[in-house]
C-alpha cells in the first residue's frame, strides 16, 4: 500500500524549476457503463479539439509541447525511441485520430491532458509498496510494462518512478508497469502530472482542477489530498 510520494533530489538536480501535481483519490468505481458513455465520447471530442492549440507546426517535432518533453528527455539515459506521454496523445490527434472510449478514468484523464497539453499519470495505491520516488534510478530495477509479458528493466541513469518493490513508471512518464496499473476493479489512485517549466507549471495546475471537477461528476467523490512537490517541499504523505 503507498503510504508517501517523493521527489528524489536527483530529479531536482536535473530540473531545479520542476513541479508535480500530485492527487489520492478513494471510491473509484471503474467498470465501464454504457450510462456514461456518450459524455465520455464528447469530453474525448472536445479535448482533442482543445489539443489543436498545441499543434500546427512542422514538423510535429517543433509544436511548443513536444519540444520542451524531447530537450527534457535529453537530460537523462533513456530507453530508445522513449516520449512523454503527452506526445504520444498529441501525435495521435496530429494524425487525425480519433480517440475511442477506453474505461471511466482512462477517458476523463486522456480528455484533460489533450486539454491542457500535459502528461497524466496514474496508478493504483493498493498496489504500491511503501514510498513511491521519482528520481535517478540505477539499472535493473524490476519492471513489466503494461501488456508485456517479460521483464524489461530500469537503465543506468534513468529518471523514473519507483517503490519499495521496483519500478512504477519508466523514463519519466512514458510507460506504465503492469505491477502497478489500475484495473476495473482499482478504487484508489495516485495522480502525477510533471512539469519542468513554468508554463507546463500553470496548464497542469488548470489540468489538476478540472480533473477535479470531472472525479466528482463521473466518480461522485473529491480529491483525498492534492500537492504541489518541489525542490523546498517534495513530500506529500498518504495519511
């Protein structure tokens, strides 16, 4: 069971201007529900419209988002091909896609990041063991990603989120473990957004709120706890 978020000094000596929005939420239901469904398509509709502000240059790799996830991606080993979880959204609605309907969570959490042009990360409280870091890791922490099915560790280096029992999300915020993932049955999670400019700062502030307000019409429950870790405060404890 989690029982406290922290951001490693490692992460800050990296990114000393660095933010990250941290939200525990209990009362979850997550089965999928016809009931619901239509809304979920309109919020996926309306933030990738919403998503259209931060596209429009070429090559996609020179859209303001991007840009800024690609340089910080530079400042540490990653694993090849490796992107923040907001350009992979983006690149999708670059592409004309359009965003099916996946779970209650996973729709409200994708519509606002396409909203706001910021990476959302979630995992299962239950599942997590003691502290849950980010920070520089060392290789060969445990870790499946999601639909995997075999081991694909931590490198040397590497900026990830990790617990008591390896880790949780690699290279930033770009693959989930499976260890971790919330499920249909999942009723508790911990929301991450990283930022590492002010700008990013701001819009995940916005993006935190408006998660928020969609928890409580979706889930009928509001936030356990909210913070905003930095450098002079990068703890947040469960309970």
């Amino acid at each position: 069971m989690l029982e406290k978020v922290t951001v490693d000094n490692s992460f800050w000596d990296l990114f000393p201007e660095a933010q990250v929005n941290i939200m525990l939420v209990s009362g979850i239901d997550n089965h999928d529900s016809d009931d619901n469904l239509a809304r979920r398509r309109k919020l996926l509709r309306e933030g990738s419209d919403k998503a259209e502000d931060f596209l429009g240059a070429s090559p996609f790799s020179k859209n303001q988002v991007v840009d800024e996830w690609r340089k910080a991606y530079q400042q540490f080993k990653k694993k090849k091909g490796a992107r923040a979880s907001i350009e992979a959204l983006l690149k999708r609605i670059d592409k004309g896609e359009e965003l099916r309907p996946i779970s209650p969570l996973v729709d409200v959490y994708n519509s606002v990041s396409l909203a706001h042009g910021v990476p959302i990360g979630i995992e299962d409280q239950e599942k997590l063991a003691g502290t849950m870091h980010l920070g520089l890791v060392h290789e060969g922490l445990a870790f499946r990603p999601v639909g995997a099915d075999k081991e694909e560790p931590t490198l040397e280096g590497e900026v990830a989120w990790y617990d008591d029992e390896g880790a949780v999300c690699r290279c930033l915020n770009w693959r989930d473990a499976q260890r971790t993932m919330l499920d249909e049955d999942s009723t508790k999670g911990v929301i991450v957004i990283e930022s590492v400019t002010a700008e990013q700062a701001q819009r995940a502030s916005e993006a935190m709120n408006d998660l928020a307000g969609l928890l409580e019409e979706f889930f009928g429950i509001k936030p356990d706890k909210s913070a905003v870790l930095t450098k002079d405060e990068p703890s947040v404890d469960v309970d």
